[in-house]
C-alpha cells in the first residue's frame, strides 16, 4: 500500500483527457471513452503496490527468471451509477478482478447517502478492493460505500476518483484515515447543491445522457 494517503496523478495524458472531460461540448459517447481511457490510465498507478511473486519461465532462447501477481489479488467496487464507466478501465488491465456494486442515492435535503442495493464477490477479505467513483464531493457517500465494504471484511482497501475537492477529503480522510486516495485532481469546492466547483457537471447523466 501506498505511504501517502493522498495522491494526485498529473500525468501528462490523465491531465490533457480530464481537460476533454470538463468541456461542456463533449458527448456522451465521447465522454464515456474519456472516463474509460482515464480510468486505464489510473489504474496504472493505483495497483503499482501490489504484492508479486518470483516465477521462471522458458523464453524462445533459455530460461528467465521474472515477477507475477499472485491468486485471487483485486476487486473493483463500483458505486453505481457513475462508477459503471470507469469498470472497463481497470478490468483492461485485470481482467480477472471480480466486480462488486454499491447503489447509494443522496437525499438532496440532507446530503446523506441512503443505500438501497449492494452485492459483492464472496471473498472480499482476500482481495485488494478498489472502491471507484468519478465525483468525491460530500464524501458522505464514498465514506458511506467504505463502510460497507469494511463490514463486508475488506482490509485493504483504496478509493479511486476523478475528481475531488477539500470537503470531501476531509470527511472520508477523518473517516477513514487508512484508506488511500488517488484523484486526478482537487478542485476548489462544493456548491449549495453539493456540486465539485468547477467540477464537470454531473458525471453520471453526462455518461449516460440523461437529466
């Protein structure tokens, strides 16, 4: 696991495809290969810490020594349904990770996340899990969704967003200050309606083209 429970990736290609996302005259169709290119991209750098094991394999020429990642390592939780477009992202590079789901609404008086649908692999405690949504706003619901997954037996887990701003680190980094969070950028706040500023709007309607 990463030292730093913070860590914004400013690559090059993550920053100039973000630049794409934000732009209020993309698509859907090419918002949701943005997100997904994204999502590869930070994938990446998400699992650089996992665990590997020496294995000898027989090239064209002689025998090499190398590294692989062992058994059952990575599971992806999606907290639905902005978080369905950046699944295909990581499972292009794992693509035996098993998928798990958390369905959370916010009660737009309150704010607070109401979960009303959950489902995991069923050896959770085993595995790396990677809990991925594109807005970490509130925090409420990541800090919500990261409660349940521990409930569940998760003992490493990581929080993948595309973007963040103060409020919500705040609340899931006092919440759950062992868990690490990759973002691909902290932007300056919330509005009243608990909208990222300057954020992209809203990540799942965009996605989908829905209102």
């Amino acid at each position: 696991m990463p030292k730093k429970r913070l860590i914004v990736l400013d690559h090059p290609l993550i920053q100039h495809k973000l630049t794409m996302l934000r732009d209020r005259t993309t698509n859907s169709r090419d918002f949701r290969d943005l997100l997904d290119e994204i999502s590869t991209l930070m994938a990446y750098e998400v699992t650089r810490h996992l665990p590997t094991q020496a294995r000898t394999v027989t090239t064209p020429l002689m025998r090499a020594r190398g590294k692989m990642i062992p058994g059952k390592m990575l599971g992806v939780v999606v907290i639905l349904r902005a978080g369905l477009g950046m699944v295909d992202g990581i499972l292009k590079l794992v693509p035996g990770a098993k998928v798990g789901h958390i369905g959370l609404y916010r009660d737009p008086q309150t704010m607070r996340p109401i979960e009303y649908f959950c489902k995991f692999p069923p050896d959770v405690p085993k595995r790396f899990m990677i809990l991925v949504d594109p807005m970490l706003a509130t925090g409420y619901s990541a800090s919500a969704a990261l409660d349940i997954l521990k409930r569940a037996g998760a003992r490493k887990v990581s929080l993948m967003c595309l973007l963040s701003c103060p409020e919500g680190l705040r609340v899931v980094q006092r919440r759950h200050p062992d868990v690490p969070i990759f973002t691909c950028a902290v932007d300056k706040k919330l509005n009243s309606h608990g909208y990222i500023l300057p954020g992209l709007g809203d990540a799942g309607d965009r996605l989908f083209g829905t209102r």
